[in-house]
C-alpha cells in the first residue's frame, strides 16, 4: 500500500487502435441488444394493443353471460410433424395447458382439450378446424389456442378482448371470426369463432382445403388455407364476418429474438413488429416458430409470477 510508483510511461500508440478496435463487437453487441429490450418495453413505452379502458372482470348474472370455450390441443406435436418439431414441444404441453386450464376456471370459461379429435391423415395442426366445429353446439363463442401459447395477463377476459376487438359489446351481432394478423398475415394459431351458420360453413370449406396440406415441413398449410378462404370472400362478406384485429399484440403476441430473420423483418416492418410483439402486461404469448418453447415460456410465466401473482 503506502508507497507511491513512479509515473508510467505513456502507452505506445497502437494500444489506442486496439481499443477502438475492441469497442467495435462492443457497440455492436449492445446495439444488437437495443431492439429487442425496446420491444420488450412496448406496453411501458406507450403501445395500445386495446382502447384503454379499464378491464374488468365480466360480472353479468351467470344466465346473461356468454358460454365461451378455450379450445386447444396439450399433446406434444405429434407423429407426422418430425422429431424436431416434437422436441421443440416437449414439456411446453404439461405447463400451457395447466396454464389455460387454470385461466379458464377462474374466469368461468369451459375449456376443452380436443386431443381425441386428432386426425391422423394430415399435420395435427389442421385438426383444429374440427376440434372448434365440434364446440360450436355447446358455446356461444369459441377461442381456439394453439398447445404453443399461454395466458400471460389473467386480469383480461376474453369478453374484454372480443369488445375490444369488434368495438362493442353486442356479441351477438358481431363478425364471426375474429383474428390478428402478422407480418405474414392472418395467423390461424389464435382466434375467435362464433356459433353461427356462416362460421360452420366457413370451417367446413376450411377443412375441404386438401390442397393445401403439406407433411414434413415446419408448415402445415391450414395457416395458408385459412388465409386463402379470407382473401377470396367479397369485400361485403369479409366487413360483415370477419374482423381482423389490427393490434397482433391485443390477444397474439410473439417474443421477438436476436436471429437474422426477425433483424431484416425489423427494418423491412417496423410497425408490424411493432404491433406484434410480446410486452409485459399483454394477454397472450404465442411461441410460434420458436424451437426452445419451454424455455421461453417458462421464462416468462416466472417473470410475471414473481411480479404479479
Ligand atoms: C366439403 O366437402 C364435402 C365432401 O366433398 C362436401 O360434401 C361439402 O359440401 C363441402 N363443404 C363445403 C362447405 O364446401
């Protein structure tokens, strides 16, 4: 300690060439950080994914209120999706599907797990068109989740969401399908059906669609069929029955990750992903395209446990 040094020598010159090139993976490692720090702090940041009124739970008497069903699958994939795919599920069923059960029960929804009606002949995904055509008698309203998304706001109701989205609440004279759209377009992972005529002839020809069914890739072709069946309805039957939400993030958010993919969707559509991605506060975590789902969601489901719950 107490003795003094002498002062040392000025450093030779190159040293400050080492230093700026250093700074530079530096820089760009936080820039690399920016966006997606940014992104995580939409809602905080000022985002609306819903016209700001408060959420409350829907308190009408039992026999006013809407039978709505939460449909989903909680297997882990399935045969024809590849070993991958299965692995990218694996343990994700078990924590989603207590997750939704668990959201459903305290807000007085049915929930059904539509497992059984699995149809071998094509990719698992596209049985969701008859797991949600089955509920269609029993409920008024159908909200269809894929296994790959968890509840992660349970102070919103779904009757908050359909509100928001359609800007009232007479749900009965309401467009039939309501969805979000991302970068890509209508998603098919996330949505709302109601229990009409229209809807069941629309997942009827939803399902005659065999065109577009494709084995042994990450896609199976329901999104692109369904996206299909909505652009081809006439301008007067998409305003009258469909409702696309132009906020991804009011009930189908994505986590946004450093991967070149989503840097150039980034720059090329900004407000796209904007509007799409996963913020705290948001209702819905869709994991969609992602490989270590679990992670993911296990991640977040912690962080807004130890905030909130
Ligand atoms: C779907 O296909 C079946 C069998 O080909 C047919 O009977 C039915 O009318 C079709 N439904 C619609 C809505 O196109």
């Amino acid at each position: 300690m107490g003795h003094r040094r002498r002062k040392p020598p000025p450093p030779p010159r190159p040293k400050r060439r080492v230093l700026l090139f250093l700074s530079i993976p530096v820089l760009l490692f936080l820039s690399l950080r920016l966006p997606s720090s940014v992104l995580r702090r939409a809602n905080s940041l000022g985002r609306r994914c819903a016209p700001e009124r408060p959420f409350l739970p829907p308190n009408a008497p039992s026999t006013q209120r809407l039978r709505i069903a939460m449909a989903t699958f909680s297997f882990s994939g399935g045969r024809e999706d590849g070993l991958s795919r299965r692995r990218s599920f694996e343990g994700l069923a078990d924590l989603a599907g207590r997750n939704k059960r668990g959201y459903a029960e305290r807000m007085g929804y049915g929930f059904v797990d539509a497992e059984r009606l699995v149809d071998p002949h094509r990719p698992p995904s596209w049985s969701k068109i008859p797991a949600v055509r089955s509920c269609l008698g029993d409920y008024d309203w159908v909200f269809w989740n894929d296994a790959d998304t968890i509840v992660t706001n349970f102070e919103i109701s779904l009757e908050n969401i359909l509100e928001s989205a359609i800007g009232h609440m007479d749900f009965n004279a309401s467009p039939d399908l309501v969805v979000t759209e991302d970068i890509n377009g209508v998603n098919a992972g996330v949505f709302f059906v109601r229990s009409s005529d229209w809807s069941k002839n629309f997942l009827d020809m939803w399902w005659n669609q065999t065109s577009f069914i494709q084995f042994g890739s990450t896609k199976s072709g329901d999104n692109a069929a369904m996206k299909h069946l909505i652009d081809n309805l006439s301008p007067g039957e998409l305003q009258e029955h469909v409702s696309i939400s132009s906020m991804q993030c009011l009930f189908n958010s994505y986590p946004w990750s450093l991967t070149w993919r989503s840097v150039i969707r980034l720059v090329c559509s900004p407000h796209a992903i904007w509007r799409g991605t996963y913020s705290k506060g948001d209702f819905i975590l869709h994991l969609a395209g992602f490989d270590n789902k679990k992670e993911w969601a296990a991640k977040i489901l912690q962080e807004i446990n130890v905030e909130k719950l």
